[in-house]
C-alpha cells in the first residue's frame, strides 16, 4: 500500500510520510502523539511516544495498527485498566469558517490535531486554542490518557497524563 491511498471507500487518505509495509499498513516510524481524523480508523486517538509512556502503561495487540479500528491507541494500565491515548488537539468554537457553523452556530466547534499548528501561538493567531488536558504544569504533553470505560479497575493513577 502506498501512502495517501485510501484503506477503503470511507476511509480517509493516511496522512504521513512514513513507509508503511505493504501488506500491514503499519507505520514503520509512527508520528507519535498525532490524532487520527474523524472519518479515519482510530478517529481522536495516537500512538504514545515510548520514550513518554508513563511506568506500568503498556499497549494492546493492534494499539499501532492503523487498520486496528478495535485496538489503535489502546493501552491496558498495570493495574487491568483499559486506556485509549488521545492526541493533542486545538479547537475553535463559534466561528463562522467552522464548517459546521451555519447549521450549529453559536455550538459549532471545529477540532485539529498537533500536526497543524507550529506552537500553541500560531494557533491561537487563527483562533484555536489548546485544549487544557494537555497542559502540565505549564509544560505541553504530546497525548493523554482516558479510561476507555467509565468503570475501569482504579479511578486515580500516577503519571497517567504524558
């Protein structure tokens, strides 16, 4: 399979320059941290930087799978939990170059991934803002993690948020 092309008739193009081996459509050097489109296999959801993945945070069969629609982004905690990784994302709400704004107006709201803005600054120039989850102590994570059920094994964790 070659880069852009579509996995099937719904699905969007695969938006990277990575090689993806032919017959796995695995990425062989995953962006990691960037969101997959609505519309696409694994929509809201990234593949965690290992260098960033919290201790006792491991990922499922299929987790870096772009085809895996079940388990791409998913993660299992230590403790049983199950975990989806999202990606950093900014958002603009009521602004009428939202494609949904004539239909939605004042709730529209339009979501875009890490991969396309600079900085939180050249994002803010256009009017989107970066969603709070993803801010540390000042410090911008790449993705967070999200009990994939409300009744995952443990409610709170260390270094969950990466």
């Amino acid at each position: 399979m070659l880069v852009g092309q579509n996995l099937s008739k719904k699905a969007a193009p695969i938006l990277s320059s990575k090689v993806v081996r032919t017959g796995l459509a695995r990425m062989d050097r995953q962006k990691y941290g960037i969101m997959r489109r609505m519309g696409e296999v694994g929509a809201g959801l990234c593949v965690c930087d290992p260098a960033e993945l919290p201790a006792g945070m491991v990922g499922v069969a299929g987790f870096d799978d772009i085809t895996d629609d079940e388990n791409y982004g998913n993660y299992q905690y230590s403790d049983g939990s199950a975990m989806c990784c999202l990606g950093k994302t900014y958002y603009r709400i009521n602004n009428s170059e939202n494609d949904a704004y004539s239909a939605y107006a004042p709730n529209d709201i339009k979501i875009l991934g890490s991969d396309t803005f600079a900085s939180e600054a050249a994002a803010n120039i256009v009017g989107y803002a970066l969603h709070r989850a993803f801010k540390d102590g000042g410090e911008e994570k790449s993705c967070v993690f999200v009990d994939k059920y409300m009744c995952s094994k443990k409610r709170e964790r260390d270094r969950v948020c990466r």
